[in-house]
C-alpha cells in the first residue's frame, strides 16, 4: 500500500511539474523566412530563435501558427501569451513585455511593375489602394497618416493575389516576407517593384502584459544569454543560405546587410 501510494505521488509531483513547465501559449502567424510552416512544423528563423529560448529555458511550451489578427487579440487580452515577431511601436509600448529584438527590417510598398506606379512621400499614396493584413501595425501606422483605402485581410498571401490581379494598388508588407511570399506563391521577383520604403522597424517576441514578471525575466535573460554567445550569428548564417536574402545577426538582431 505504501509502495503503491508513493508511486502516485510521483505521477502526481512529475504532473504538477510539467503544468508549472507548460508556462505559455505561444502564437506566430505566418511569414516566412521568420515563420512559416513546412510538412506541418512552424519553421522559420524567429521561430529558431524562440525555439532556441525555450531549449534554455526547458521548456515544454509550443508554438502554433495562427492568422496574425488571432496572435495579436491572445496576446493582448489574454495572460501567459507570447507572440513573434511583432512590431515595436509607440501605441505599442505599453500594451505588451518586450524580449529582443529578433529582426530588422523594412516596411514597403510592393506595387506591380507594369502600373508604373510613383510613391515619393507617404502621402502620394492617399488615392491608391492598399492591402494589408489586419490588426498588423502597418496596418495602424498607415490610418494613422490619413490613409483610408486600406484592404484588410487574413495574410499576406491574399494580399499579394489581389495585387497580381490589380484588385489593390499597393502591397504592404516588408523586405523579408516580401521577397519569400511572392517565390512561394509562384511569381517572379521581377514582376514586382518596391515602390516606396514606409518606415524601418524592430520586430520582437511579446508578452503579455499581464504575464508573471518571473516569467518574462527568463525569457529575456535566456534571449540575452543568446545574443552574446554568438547563436544569433549561426541562426542569420543557417537562413541566409536558406532564404537567399543577404541576411546578418552581427549587431545583435537579424537584418539584411546594409539596412
């Protein structure tokens, strides 16, 4: 009888052990090189990345891959949520923990080659139409300096279909994803232009607000411990020759050479 309860306790401490190890609910949307899902795993060189913090943090937790707009509403209501990669913004700031940065990059406007299209100034694109994905933070920057023909959509893919189509005058998106989603999608690269650079920003891992600080101080001191053992370099080399974008960690956040 004592052997048999002392092995219940076991079961029951190694249970209790690996609910105190399950600590987030760990969501990113698709957008490749950074995350994207190949034979049914979620990929990506963020997702090394975080896959790299958990490994050093043990632990069990898992990442799916989900529409942006679902990531982003978990992550801001809910607690013990983590998303990636996710834009730094001012309205930003407050909302969310923050671990990285994990990437650099720029936002853009992806036109079709053929339109001819011009973009000097943001607001030369007041009277065209753009697509976006919602709840992105382009999507928000973008209202915000008085842009209203935004198309909202589920991702990026769709948003690029509309603009092969000529549905949509303009693409926003970015110098990562952008490239990846139009090879993915089975376009050529040289159909396309970049026609207007919108802003350069800093994507991180976020964590919501609520979320015990214990919790978001490992996340950071395992991403620290990262950054400065040189993993962050072998992550940007593994995807550079992956991807084919000119890409580099060596200042401390994956960007493409010279951004």
């Amino acid at each position: 009888m004592i052997k048999i309860f002392s092995i219940l306790s076991l079961l029951i401490l190694i249970f209790i052990q690996n609910i105190k190890s399950q600590e987030l609910d760990i969501y990113t949307a698709e957008e490749p090189p950074m995350s994207f899902e190949k034979n049914g795993t979620v990929v990506g060189f963020s997702t090394e990345i975080v896959e790299e913090i958990m490994a050093r943090m043990n632990s069990t937790d898992t990442i799916q891959l989900v529409p942006w707009a679902r990531a982003y509403t978990s992550v801001l209501s809910k607690k013990n949520v983590a998303t990636y990669s996710m834009g730094r913004t001012d309205l930003r700031e407050a909302l969310f923990h923050w671990v990285g940065p994990i990437v650099k990059k720029r936002w853009v406007f992806y036109s079709l080659k053929k339109r001819g299209i011009e973009i000097n100034r943001l607001v030369d694109a007041k009277g065209l139409t753009v697509g976006v994905v919602r709840n992105d933070a382009r999507s928000t920057f973008l209202k915000s300096n008085g842009l209203s023909n935004i198309y909202e959509v589920n991702d990026h893919h769709i948003a690029l279909n509309m603009l092969k189509k000529g549905r949509i005058d303009l693409w926003a998106s970015s110098d990562f994803e952008g490239p990846s989603i139009i090879k993915e999608s089975g376009y050529e690269l040289s159909d396309f232009d970049i026609t207007y650079t919108i802003k350069t920003i800093e994507s991180y891992i976020a964590i919501s607000k609520n979320t015990p600080v214990e919790i978001v101080g490992k996340w950071k001191n395992a991403f620290f411990d990262l950054k400065n053992d040189g993993s962050l370099n072998r992550i940007a080399d593994k995807w550079r020759s992956l991807s084919g974008l000119d890409i580099t960690g060596e200042n401390g956040v994956i960007a493409i050479q010279n951004n």
